[in-house]
C-alpha cells in the first residue's frame, strides 16, 4: 500500500494541468503497474449533467488512481439504433470534447474508439462459440430494454448479444475493475462467467496437471499445504477470503522465488480458481459512489425526455431552464407553505447546495418564507460556477477539432496493443495459431 501511495504522489506531482496539455504522449512503465479500469460510453453527443454527476465525475477521480481506459461504444449505439448511423457519426467527437471538459487528461487515460479495434468484434465471435444462449437470455436489462424500447425492432442477434460484446469489451484489455452501478452489476458477472468458462475450455494443456506439479514443487512444504487449504476452502465456499489468501501466496512466489515464470503464476492461479491457466481475466466490479441527479421534471434526465441540461448549456438558457422547473403543487401562492420532498428543485440542491443552504431552502418553503424563484436562484448560481470551467476547457479543443482526433487516435493506438496481445493469448489457447 506504501509503494502505491508514492506512486500515486509521483503520478501527481509529473501531470501538468489539463488546459496546458499538447499532445499526449507515451505513458510512463509506473502507471502500466496500476491495476486497470475500464467504462464506455454510447455516442449520444453533448453530455448532460445527469451523465457527468453519474459517470464522469467518477471516471475524472479514478484516473488518478488506476490506469483507466474509456472508449466510445459506437457498436453498442447500434445495437439499439442501427437505423441511425448518421446519428452516432456526429455524436462521438461531441461526446470526446465533454469528456476532456468534464477533465479526463489524454496524459493520464486512454480515450479510444471501440470500431477502430476489429479485436473487439473477434474476441466477441470467439467467445460466442461457448457462451450458452441461456446466460445472455438471463441478462436482467435485456427483457427491461425491450419493454422500454418497444417502439424499436429488437428481435436481432446484436441486442442479444450486447452482454457479451460488453465482456469482450472488458476481457481483451484485462480489465481488474469495471465501473458500474447497482443496475450495471449483472454485466460484470455474466463477464466473470465468461471468462471462468473460456480458461475452464481452452486454459488446460494436455500436461497440465504435471505443469501445476512442478509449479507447485518449487513452493515449500508449509506452503504447498497452505496453497492446498485456501484451493479446498475456496472451492467449497466461492468465499473472496481463500482465494485472495491463495493469490497472494503466489504472488509472492513470483516475487522471490528465482526461475519462477509469469506461466506459473497463470498455472496456478488457474488451479487456484479450479480451472485452466487464466488467459482471460476476472474483473472485479467497482461500485463508486454515485449521484443521481434527475430531470428539470423530477423524472430521470435525459435529452429525449427535454428535461436536461447540457454541461456546456448557455448560461441564459440555464437559468430559463431552472426558473421554469415545476415546483410543488401545492404551493399555488407565494404564502402556501410547501414541501420540499415533493419539489423536483430540492433533489437539485441535495448535489449543488451546502448544509446550510439547504436549511435555509427547507426552513423557507416549508414556512412559505421563500418564494420558489429565490429557492432556485443557489441552484442557477451553483450550475453556472460548475459549468465554468468545463466551457473553458472545451473552448480550445472546440477551436481545433484535429487536436481532438489526436487525442482518439493515440488513444487507439494504446489500446490496440494490449488488444493485440491478448488476441495473441486467445487464439494461440484455442489452437488458432497455425
């Protein structure tokens, strides 16, 4: 914990701030050692503020503490929107310059593009080869998505499919956390799933058991029982405890034990989990603190309900928003008292406003000592302070697009070479290298 703290300090104090980044460059071998996150993104264009309190503000945290990677998940739009191509093009690049806005640092994290990865789609096709049907039909969002979107054609393999194309997502850059809300969980699991039973098809060679033997004889006798113990507990009860126990032990085999190969490790962290050689990795979900913050109508927010607003929204046109925010209906008069929990503002003033602002909001419209257009005035003043500097940041990438590209491409790049390796890993397990 020592070591990654001064990590994370020397990873500070080299950053320069966003507003004065060129071009981003190779990073450093430090940061590779950082466990990685991956998220993405559909292209729906500009961002609202429902997007950047319930994902990005995380996204802008995390890397400064792990290497993260985001992409735009130009396939998953059209999984549900494939008639709409023209759509998702003028969408993406949109989408980028909020992201860098919102204060996501190209030095930092790799920005890519999902399409301009063919890996994706062939690691996708290779696991549909042994994923059951029945895993994907389970999926909790998949029967939830199409009674929502029942004005939609979603009778098609890719909506099915998306689940999985998500864990093809994850698996091919070895991903050890993946962001996610509660709702967001299922997906996570299902690409546990499918990464267990890929190492379980293709993770043992046909010596593998004398491979794991010889592994296991270089560790000591008290260790060999110690492995043997948290492998049978784990086994018995699937409890995080043996299996971090048994990781560790091998972890720190590899660390001090001279011939030791990062094959062995594999082999026996395999064995560990009951199955072959871990050529793709479990993640881990990441359940980061999240703000939902809803609609101008107290519904959730979203441009299609027009009841958002953008983070790059003029501020002339937030303040009109906001002062025409229903309030509660039973405030019919400036002298009716009301009650905040039924005012779609008071949900806006729980994220923007301090203690004490909203004591005075609460004390004031529950007395009627307040009229509604000074309880909204904070909440305008606060957005407007937030938006600020997202405008800024945006302003010179808005005035050089190329910078933009830049930026997609090298991020590509990055993300193409750890792609390509782990399709190298995949295809050589499952006898695809001839």
């Amino acid at each position: 914990m020592a070591g990654a703290a001064r990590l994370h300090q020397r990873r500070r104090g080299t950053n320069r701030p966003i507003e004065s980044a060129s071009s981003p460059q190779p990073r450093s071998p430090e940061i590779a050692m950082q466990p990685r996150v991956l998220s993405g993104m559909r292209p729906t264009g500009a961002m609202h503020l429902g997007h950047y309190h319930g994902a990005l503000k995380n996204w802008v945290r995390l890397q400064d503490e792990y290497d993260c990677f985001y992409f735009v998940a130009d396939w998953h739009a059209l999984t549900t929107h494939y008639e709409e191509r023209e759509v998702i093009g003028r969408s993406v690049y949109e989408m980028v310059v909020d992201w860098l806005a919102a204060g996501l640092d190209p030095e930092q994290a790799t920005i890519f593009v999902q399409s301009r990865l063919p890996e994706h789609a062939e690691l996708f096709t290779l696991l549909a080869m042994g994923t059951p049907l029945g895993w994907l039909e389970r999926v909790p969002t998949y029967k939830d998505q199409i009674e929502k979107l029942s004005d939609r054609d979603l009778a098609t393999y890719g909506f099915l499919g998306y689940p999985l194309l998500q864990a093809a997502d994850i698996l091919i850059y070895k991903a050890a956390f993946v962001p996610v809300g509660e709702d967001q969980a299922s997906h996570v699991e299902l690409t546990r799933e499918v990464a267990r039973r890929f190492n379980h098809l293709y993770g043992r060679s046909a010596d593998f058991e004398h491979q794991v033997a010889a592994a296991l004889a270089k560790l000591s006798k008290d260790d060999q029982r110690y492995f043997a113990k948290q492998k049978r507990a784990f086994g018995e009860t699937g409890l995080a405890e043996p299996l971090a126990k048994g990781e560790a032990l091998v972890q720190r085999a590899a660390a001090g034990i001279d011939g030791w190969t990062a094959q062995q490790t594999e082999l026996l962290l395999g064995h560990l989990r009951g199955a072959g050689r871990s050529i793709l990795h479990e993640p881990q979900a990441l359940h980061t603190e999240v703000t939902k913050l809803p609609g101008l109508d107290g519904a959730k927010m979203s441009k299609s309900y027009g009841n958002s607003i953008a983070m790059r929204e003029e501020p002339a046109e937030v303040e009109r928003k906001v002062r025409r925010m229903p309030t509660d209906p039973a405030r019919v008069h400036r002298n009716d008292p009301g009650n905040p929990e039924k005012c779609p503002v008071w949900q806006f003033h729980k994220v923007y406003s301090d203690k004490a602002t909203q004591d005075w909001v609460w004390q004031g419209c529950t007395t009627a000592g307040i009229g509604c257009l000074e309880c909204k005035q904070p909440v305008i003043d606060a957005i407007l302070a937030e938006q600020k500097p997202w405008r800024e940041r945006a302003e010179k990438y808005l005035s050089n697009p190329k910078q933009v590209h830049w930026i997609v491409e090298t991020g590509t790049e990055r993300a193409r070479t750890v792609a390509k390796q782990t399709m190298r890993d995949v295809r050589e397990a499952m006898g695809l290298l001839y």
